[in-house]
C-alpha cells in the first residue's frame, strides 16, 4: 500500500534556524482538507480572563484545540500558528504556552508572533488562531 502524503516542514539549511519551536514553513500537498480558527482569546466558558499571560495562551490553544476537534482534526494537523500579543512582556509567557502545545507534534507547525497595540477589551493580552490541514486516507 503507498504511504499517504503528509504536511512537511520546511527548515532550509541555507537559512537560520527558528528561533524557537516552529518550522520556517509548511508543505500541505494537494488534496488535503483545512480547517482555519478564527482569533481565539484567553477566556474561559464563564467569561473569566486569567491575568498571566500564559494562562490566557493556555486558553487560546485550548479553544483552538476544541475547534479541530470539532471538525474531526487534532493539534498535530497544525500548519500554522499565528499569534498576538500586547506587548513585548508577553512573549515569554505566549511562547512557553505555544511551545508545551506544539511539544506534542512530530512535525512542528510554521509560527508567528506580533506584536499590537490592543485587542477589543483590554484585559486581553493574547489572542491565537492555528491553520490545520490533514490528507485523506489512502
């Protein structure tokens, strides 16, 4: 039986290396199905916002997380990752969140991270949206 294609990272040896947990890019060959999240906010059901920041990332990958689910997906058909922050502060924080998420995966999704100015209330200091794609069977 061939072995079904599968989404690749792209980590040229010509370039630097990631800074951190991420591939520079995402291959997805032809024929695959995508799911894309809207931005996810760190608040949970009941409308409560943690004050740390990564407490706010743990909810947005969580909610990202429930979305893929819901359409039969799971955290390792993540391509891509893009992430929000309100300050330079919050890095550390959104990427210890963002790296235990993608600590799960074999293939490392494609990332970003930038900074704003704010979001729509502002006690919301993060907000992340991922990109999952995955082929069928084969």
């Amino acid at each position: 039986m061939p072995l079904t294609p599968r989404p690749t990272a792209l980590c040229p040896a010509a370039i630097r290396p990631p800074f951190a947990a991420y591939a520079h890019g995402t291959h997805v060959p032809a024929g695959a199905e995508w799911v894309f999240t809207s931005g996810q906010l760190g608040i949970t059901a009941d409308d409560v916002i943690p004050e740390e920041v990564r407490a706010q990332a743990e909810l947005c990958f969580a909610a990202c997380e429930a979305i893929l689910a819901e359409a039969g997906f799971s955290t390792t058909d993540t391509v891509r990752i893009n992430a929000f922050v309100t300050d330079r502060a919050h890095m550390a924080g959104y990427m210890a969140a963002r790296d235990a998420w993608c600590a799960r995966m074999e293939r490392l999704p494609a990332s970003t991270l930038v900074i704003v100015s704010g979001f729509t209330r502002p006690e919301f200091k993060v907000e992340v949206e991922v990109t999952a794609a995955r082929l069928p069977p084969g």
